[in-house]
C-alpha cells in the first residue's frame, strides 16, 4: 500500500466536495491567529488533496535571504528535507518566477524542454520531495510546501490541481496577513521606548488584527468565488465592490508600515497637504468611538516643502492623538488647518495648526511642556505618557528648520501651530 491514492481516487472527488473543502480551508485560514498553527494547518489541508503523508512548509526570511522550514510532517521528510533553502536556489526561482505547482510525475509529459524537464525532476529529488506549491501573494513568493509521496509516477488530475491552486491561494492572503501583524506587533516592541508606541498601538494594534480576517476571505473569495462562477453579473459587480474594500485596506497596511520602519531622517520634496490627510486617516475610527468631530480646512496651493514624511507623520500623531486625550470620552471638536505664511523677510512657509476643545493645560505647565520627561498624565494604561513625545517633536521641526507654538486656556482648549519652511 502507497501513501498516494491512485488518480482515479483522487479524481472522484466532486465539485461539491472540493467547493466545501476549499471552504473549510479558508475559513481556517480566516480564524488562525498562530503562525505556527497555520502552517501546520496549511500542510495538512495541502496535504489531504493528494494524500501525501509526508511534508515540509517554508516561509520566506528576506532579511537573511533564505526560506526556514517551519513545519514538517513525517518522520524520513523531516530527516531528509533541509531546514533551509536560500533564496538564490533554482527551485525556489522556479517558484518565484512562474508561481505554478511542480509534479515531478508530469515533466516526462514534455510541458518543457527535456532539459528543463530534467533540471525541474531532478530539483525536487534532490530535495526529497514530488510535488512543490508555491504560495504568491500580490507577486511574491511568500512561501512554499514541498510534498513527498512514493512512487512518484502517478499524476495528480486536474481537479485536484486546481484545488491545489485555489487552496494555495488562500493560505498565501493568511500568510502575508499574518506577518503583517507580526511586523507590526515586533515594531512595537522595538519602539516601547518612546511614544511612538503608543501612536502604533493606537493606530496598528487592534486595528491590523480586525482587517487581517476580512482580508483573507474577501481574496480568497474574490479570486475564486466557485459557487457563484456562473453567474456573470455577480462575479462583475461584487468583485468590483470587495475589491476596492481590499486595496483600501492594503493602503492602510503599507502606510502604517512605513510609519513603523523609522529611518535615519531623509528630506524629500513633499505635499504637506498630503501628509496631513494620511494621518487624520489613520485616526478616524478611534476619534469615531470617542464622538471626537474632526474639521478639516487644508489650504488649495499650499506650497512644497522638503520635510522628512515619516518624521513629520510622527509630530502630527503625536499632537493628534495628544488632543484626543485631551478631549476624551465626553466628546469635542478636533480642528485641523493649512496655511500658508509670509514672513517679514519675504520668505513663503507653509503651517498647520491642531487646535482642540480639551481640557486646555495650565499656565504653570504650559512653560514646561517640551521638557524632557515632563508630562501631565500619571494614569497607566494607554493615556500613560512618558514625557518623550512632544521633545521629539519639538526636536523634529527645529531640525527641519521649522518652530512650534502653542496657546492653551483651562477648560477651553489648546492650539499648536507648527511653521515650516517652504520650497518657495
């Protein structure tokens, strides 16, 4: 007895089966929040389709260019198959190039040249392994599971491939998800040190949790959408719809990423007007839960200026979510303007003014207020601060050449105006 079911086993499968199996999956794939466990998940469902016992999942580790063998199933494949492969190797640029499944039982068929034929077999032989899968999210190789069955000379039918693909797919939306959250979820340790932090748990820190489950069934779906394949106007309309939902929330991802990716500062020609409506953006939902009205008047042809976007981004986060704070549960107004300025000199600046209908500071702290690890919130918990944030930001827009002010009156509000030069 094999490990592998003849064809004829595996093509008995129905269309009822493979749609409620491929299903199943992507609900999996939708409700695992364990690297880990979704590896282990994505193996075994892989796995099932061909009924291969033995198994190995890597996962890309572009920072040391290689793929890390996270989970592997049977005894003699995880003894034989390599715990890493780097990503100079030709399989894994096979992979990477052509994102389709390699059956070393089909290349004696002459899909390719016999060469190539010859160099794909004997890839996957040397890695143990008869069939590879590659998981391709937005173009890139995210990971890919190597399967072993013996003897290798029967071929996978077609119905169990493209169940494979779909499957394939599916696990690599919940992949990227997944290390997308651990991307955000590492920057925020690595920047507990400052309010940074507290900007990214704010922002990134629930919110990248309650996007990653829609994300993934929405592309799957989307992608796939079997049950509804027929049906013309449907797949047109809703894939129109869910796919506009998806780049959306993939905008706020990579934005947030390149929040996260701190950098040394790097002045490049920018719209201020631009940066501005980034971060009333990411702050939307949060001013929502606290009734916070947020107004917005940003200034038609407001000049250029050479800032450094993700520093810029860190002082209007930090007094934006400062004048949330301020206001609170009770609800207020969060006034945000552009404009442009002329100086005595002649000289064009561009200013944004925060102004917020909070708690206003006191005349006696208000002197104190970019002192170093000075702070008016001893509370723990998110409102904790740690006197850090408004010295950066104050440090940030002298290093741009730039100042800041602010006005405050006690039970009436606070006004910061930040000036900058511009291109012009």
């Amino acid at each position: 007895m094999t490990d592998r079911a003849s064809p004829q086993m595996v093509a008995t499968q129905s269309g009822a089966e493979s749609l409620q199996r491929l299903t199943q999956f992507a609900r999996d794939m939708g409700h695992i929040t364990s690297l880990s466990v979704i590896a282990e998940r994505i193996l075994s469902g892989l796995s099932e389709v061909v009924r291969y016992q033995q198994g190995s999942l890597y996962l890309v580790e572009r920072e040391r260019e290689r793929f890390r063998r996270l989970v592997a199933q049977g005894s003699d494949h995880t003894q034989s198959a390599p715990p890493v492969i780097p990503l100079d190797h030709p399989l894994v640029h096979q992979l990477a190039q052509h994102h389709q499944i390699l059956d070393r039982s089909i290349f004696a068929d002459g899909i390719h040249s016999k060469a190539l034929n010859d160099a794909l077999s004997n890839m996957l032989k040397d890695l143990c392994s008869s069939l590879a899968i590659p998981l391709v999210n937005r173009g890139r190789l995210v990971a890919f599971v190597l399967l072993q069955s013996e003897p290798a000379t029967n071929c996978t039918d077609p119905d169990s491939m493209e169940l494979l693909t779909a499957m394939a797919q599916s696990a690599a939306n919940a992949l990227d998800s997944i290390l997308v959250y651990e991307d955000l979820h590492q920057s925020q340790t690595l920047m507990r040190r400052t309010d940074r932090l507290r900007s990214l748990e704010i922002i990134a820190g629930g919110f990248a949790h309650e996007i990653r489950n829609p994300l993934t069934s929405i592309k799957t779906f989307i992608q796939l959408a079997p049950e509804r394949k027929d049906d013309i106007e449907f797949i047109r309309d809703f894939s129109r719809v869910v796919l506009d939902d998806v780049h959306r929330i993939e905008r706020l991802i990579r934005e947030i990423l390149d929040y996260a990716r701190y950098m040394e500062p790097k002045l490049t020609d920018e719209d201020l007007n631009d940066i501005v409506s980034s971060c009333l953006y990411f702050i939307e939902v949060k001013a929502d839960s606290l009734r916070i009205k947020i107004e917005k008047e940003l200034a038609s042809e407001l000049p250029r200026a050479m800032l450094d976007r993700q520093q810029i981004k860190q002082v209007l986060l930090n007094l934006l979510l400062n004048a949330m704070d301020a206001i609170g549960e009770r609800g207020g107004t969060l006034r945000v303007r552009t404009n442009k300025l002329m100086k005595p000199e002649g000289n064009a600046w561009v200013q944004i003014v925060i102004e917020d209908t909070g708690q206003g500071i006191s005349a006696a702290n208000l002197e104190h207020i970019f002192d170093p690890f000075f702070t008016t919130k001893h509370t723990s918990g998110e409102n904790e601060g740690t006197g850090l944030g408004l010295t950066i930001a104050h440090q940030i827009i002298r290093e741009h050449q730039g100042e800041i002010q602010v006005q405050s009156t006690e039970g009436v509000g606070t006004t910061f105006r930040i000036n900058l030069p511009s291109l012009t």
